[in-house]
C-alpha cells in the first residue's frame, strides 16, 4: 500500500518540466484515484523518489497540524526536499494567480474526497507544509 498525490490548477503550464529525482509530474493518473473530486482541468499526478507518493512528508491519525520537522519525530532528508520543491511550485503557481488543489490518497482508502480544506499559503510556511492522509487541499494565499 501507498500514498498517492493527485493535483488540479487552472494553470496549462507542464509541470514535467519541473521533474527531477525527488518529484514527477505525471498526466497519467490511474484510474482509482478519486479524479471526479479535483477541481480544475489540469490534473496531475505526483510522484516521489520511489515512483508513488510514499516519498513526502505526510502525517495520519486524528491530528493534524503543519509543522516543521522535529528531531524527535525523524523523517528522511530527501522526503522533506520533495515536499518542499511541491509546496515552492504550489506557492509559485498561486502567486501567478492560478488555482490548485491537491488530494493525499491512501491507496485502497475509499474516504470522501469532497471536503476541501483549505490551505492559506500566507500562514503555512514552506518547511510546515505536510501532507495529511486522505485529505483534500485548497490552496489559497490572503
């Protein structure tokens, strides 16, 4: 099992371009992602290092909170640079006056996908951001 990214924008750019080994952009999206939820037309999926979204910081439970990494909670070096190149280009692509949402999806979890939380960029710095299990991201910037 894994966790898998699926993003929207309104933004046509191609986001391969910003591929690399700890991030990819990819147009094809399995079919058993919760696409129908996404809100804009663009849809993306996004992949780690190790091909799905294992790969970022993510955090489950009942909890949840952004917060920078803590040393008593260890995560992997290069799981905290992949989160924080996808938050830079999320930031990036909101300051040009695009829309974005994103879904954290635990493979074979069927939760409800609709409900959006949104996520104001304005108050969440880039080293907080993290991914919540099963969760629906808008991100906004007041």
């Amino acid at each position: 099992m894994c966790y898998e990214l699926i993003l929207s924008t309104t933004s046509s750019a191609n986001l391969s371009q910003f591929n690399s080994e700890e991030i990819g952009f990819d147009k094809n999206i399995p079919d058993r992602l919760p696409l129908n939820h996404l809100l804009y037309a663009n849809k993306w999926y996004v992949g780690s290092r190790t091909g799905c979204s294992c790969s970022f910081r993510h955090l489950y439970g009942h909890d949840f909170d952004f917060d920078s990494p803590e040393d008593w909670f260890p995560e992997e070096k290069s799981d905290i640079e992949a989160t924080l190149t996808f938050i830079r280009l999320v930031r990036s692509l909101i300051l040009k006056g695009e829309k974005v949402d994103c879904i954290d999806v635990w493979e074979g979890n069927h939760a409800d996908h609709s409900h959006l939380m949104p996520v104001d960029l304005s108050r969440v710095r880039d080293e907080e951001f993290r991914f919540f299990e099963n969760h629906h991201f808008d991100f906004i910037s007041e």
